[in-house]
C-alpha cells in the first residue's frame, strides 16, 4: 500500500511541476487578450514527409572553396571559379525556388498553427529567440490563450496579411475577445504591419510589441539586389575581432595582415570578382531563385527598391508575371510610416525594441552601419540616427542634438530622429530577436506588452530608453 501511495504522490507531485510550465499566470485565470506571437522568417521550410528542404552539405561547400582555391591560384581560371560558385548557389536555393508567376516549384512549407498552442501536444517549444518569447507565453498566460504565427516567407506580405487574419480571428471567437495583443519579430514586424495595411486590422489589436522588427527593410537585401555587393576590409577585421574577443594574439596577426596588404589584396580582388561576374549570376542564378521569391522583396529598403527592380528584370519583366505582385510590394513598402501611425492614432499601444552593437556581415556596400548582426538598427528603431560599427556620433554632431536625453551614454545613438522616440528602447550587445526564455530580456518583452495603456520610455525607471545586455541576457542601465 505505502509503495502504491509513492507511486502516486510522485505522479501527483510530476503533474504540480509540469502544469506551471504552461498555466495562465503560474496558475492564476488569465483574463487578457489573446497573445499572437508573429516569428520571423524561418529558413526551414520542409517537404511533406518532414524533410528538410534546406540543403547545405558543409563538407561539399569546404570541397566547393578548396576548389575555388585551386582554380584561382593555380589554374588561374577565373571561370572556372564562377561556375563553382554558382553551383553551390544553386544548390542551395534550388528546393526553395518559385516559379515565374511566384509560386513554389516544390512542395515545402513551414509547419503552420491554426489553433492555441494547447491544440499541439507535440509543439515544439525551445528556449532562444522567438521560441524563447512563446514558451514564456505559454507558461505566462496559459498555452490556451496563445497562438504562434508561422508562414511560408515567400509569399507575399498580402497574402500573409490575410494568413494572419484568420488565426487573429480564430483567437477573437476562442475568448470571445474585441482584440489580441501582438508580439511580432524581425519579418514578422512586416507582416503585422501589412495585416494593419491589407486586413484594416488596427481595431483588433490592444498591443504591439516589435523586436529587432524590418519596418523599412534591409540594406543587405536592397545592396545585394541591386549589385552593391562588396569586402570591406576594416568590417572584416572588427568582424574577426569580436568572434574571438579581442584575442591579443589574434589582433596582432590582423594588424600584420594588414600591413603587409593582405586585406587590401583579398578584397579588391573578391570586389572585382563580384562587379565582373553579377550580372552573369543575375541571368543564372538570382533572377529564378530569388528574384521570383516575392516575399523577399518587403525587405528591400524603398531608396533601394526601384534600382534593384530594375537590376534584376531589365528586359525580362514580360517574362515575369511575379513582377505584378513585386511591384505591389514596393508599394506596400512605402506605407511604414503611415501604417504605423495610424494604428498609434486608432489607439494600439505600440513599442519598438532595438538592438546594436553587432557586425553585419561584411559582404555589401552598407555593412559599416550598426546593426543587430541581422538588421541594421537605423531601421529596426524607425530611423533613430546611429553611428557606423565601432564608431560614435560626432561632438559636432552631438552638440546640434536639442534634447540630449535621446543621445545614449555612449554617443552611438541620437534617439531623437526615430519616428517613436518615447516609445523605443535600445539594448547594446543584444543580437538579433536575442530574447531567451528565462532572460530578463525575455521579461522585459512582456512587461512592455503588459503595461496598461500606452508605455512609454519613462513607464519603467529600471528600464529607461538606453540599455545594456550582458551574454546571459541581463539588463543594465547603459551608463
């Protein structure tokens, strides 16, 4: 009997453990909005069986280089060397590849959620990044009252607008609820906003929580589809640098490298290579496996858009039925600012958390701006005026700023310039969507969603505009 009696207790004792871990407010009713979390773009697109479209064999991109190598510096055949290049490309972007008219060739698709999270025994809950925020909302609110917005990135912003409506009403009749409140990252910040554009959603959402979001695109998309693709060799040191933690060692051989002109050889030569080379790979590879992707083109940036357009489609736009719906995009892109300020003025709480002090990668002519390590951060706080990497604001600069609460203690952010500059915070050292579970910067997220009425950067006196994260994901004041 006692041994029965164990059994039990330790049975009762596992459940007591295991419910908290997705129970509305660690065991209280929740009685809030429902909580839609909106992901970014997710790469790991699938095929129907559960394979992974995604197909990239490091040992065959080693072999690819090593090639590269040999082709360059021993046969000198720089053809050959293209050719290489291009067929590991397209390998890689072949399973992902649209049709002309934009429609996937093969059948991937992301794993999609039409319910609350409390429908999917197997949902597969992680700790990092968006996975992180919905894990802490399903144990925050209850696994019943969130639902997680996945979707294919390839289509385009209207039709996720519309993707996104249906779960967004599903949740309404569920809780019988007015509104949800919106938790969106990265690509996902895009897509909330053409569900405000597309669906006139704005009376339908309470709160609006945007982290490290692409309001306005992205320079490494709108360069590298308009052929501004380029080394730069300060970048690639800086990039080199915070990898290794500014090992002494490992500055010292750069400082060398450099010296002795190694950077500058390798970068003028890689430089040379793209600009002879780009619009070869345009006809064989960009133009079908990225050009047709219609999604991809909400993040080209609107000073970049008609120059790319017009890059990858000069003289092949009757070819490309996908150029209706691009164009419609590029139009899309051009109503940020608009789209965001009417939902302030229909009365949606909205807040924008951005992160900098990351290299991007070092590739395209705009890697010298201060970004997120993904985005760069004059774009994800909504045009705040910031610094290049490695580099502060001018004292002249600096001096004109009329309010110089909006400058950060560390002279790399003018806060003041941003389109919502009471409503945005900045977090250094923080990376992209970086919001674990179990961090303080996971926590913060929700306080700003939390908060009754409209945040603003004085709402929180532990949490004013300029703050610091440490690798743990720890907030401090930025002093």
């Amino acid at each position: 009997m006692k041994k029965i009696l164990s059994v039990l207790l330790t049975v009762v004792m596992l459940l007591t453990l295991a419910v908290p871990a997705f129970a509305a407010g660690e065991g209280e009713e929740y009685d809030g909005n429902p909580v839609i979390i909106v992901r970014g773009l997710s790469v790991g697109l699938k095929y129907e069986d559960g394979t992974s479209a995604l197909n990239i064999n490091s040992g065959k991109i080693l072999g690819a280089l090593l090639e590269c190598v040999i082709t360059r510096f021993a046969l000198k055949n720089e053809d050959a060397l293209y050719d290489t290049f291009a067929e590991v490309v397209n390998d890689i972007l072949t399973p992902f590849s649209c049709d002309r008219e934009g429609n996937s060739i093969y059948p991937v698709t992301n794993k999609q959620y039409y319910e609350a999270l409390s429908n999917y025994k197997n949902f597969p809950y992680y700790n990092d990044t968006e996975g992180g925020i919905t894990r802490a909302a399903a144990k925050r609110y209850g696994a019943e009252n969130v639902y997680y917005f996945t979707y294919d990135y390839r289509k385009t912003p209207e039709a996720l607008a519309h993707e996104l409506e249906a779960l967004i009403e599903t949740a309404k009749a569920d809780h019988n609820a007015e509104k949800v409140n919106i938790i969106c990252a990265s690509m996902g910040c895009i897509v909330t906003n053409a569900y405000f554009y597309y669906c006139d959603g704005y009376k339908s959402v309470g709160s609006a929580v945007y982290l490290s979001g692409a309001h306005n695109g992205l320079l490494m998309c709108g360069d590298a589809l308009s052929g501004n693709i380029s080394f730069d060799k300060d970048i690639i040191k800086a990039m080199i640098k915070d990898w290794l933690d500014g090992n002494v060692f490992v500055n010292i051989i750069l400082e060398l490298f450099d010296f002795i002109g190694a950077f500058d050889y390798f970068t003028d030569y890689f430089n040379k290579w793209v600009s002879d080379y780009f619009d070869k790979a345009n006809d064989d590879v960009l133009r079908d496996r990225l050009g047709t992707m219609a999604g991809m083109w909400s993040f080209c940036p609107d000073e970049y858009f008609d120059s790319a357009y017009e890059k990858i489609f000069a003289g092949h736009e009757s070819e490309y039925p996908v150029c209706e719906d691009i164009k419609e995009i590029g139009n899309f892109n051009k109503q940020t600012e608009n789209i965001l300020a009417k939902a302030y003025e229909e009365g949606v709480n909205i807040t924008f958390v951005s992160h900098y002090n990351t290299p991007a990668a070092p590739v395209y002519d705009s890697a010298v701006m201060n970004s997120d390590g993904v985005i760069e951060t004059v774009f994800t706080s909504n045009f705040a005026t910031v610094a290049d990497y490695g580099k502060t604001l001018s004292d002249e600069y600096i001096a004109s700023v009329s309010d110089k609460k909006y400058v950060s203690a560390d002279k790399v952010i003018d806060a003041s310039t941003a389109l919502y500059k009471d409503y945005t915070w900045f977090v250094k050292n923080a990376e992209h969507v970086a919001c674990d579970y179990g961090t303080e910067m996971n926590d913060f997220v929700f306080i700003l969603l939390e908060y009754d009425g409209q945040p603003d950067i004085g709402s929180f006196p532990e949490y004013p505009q300029f703050l610091v994260a440490d690798e743990a994901q720890n907030l401090e004041i930025l002093k």
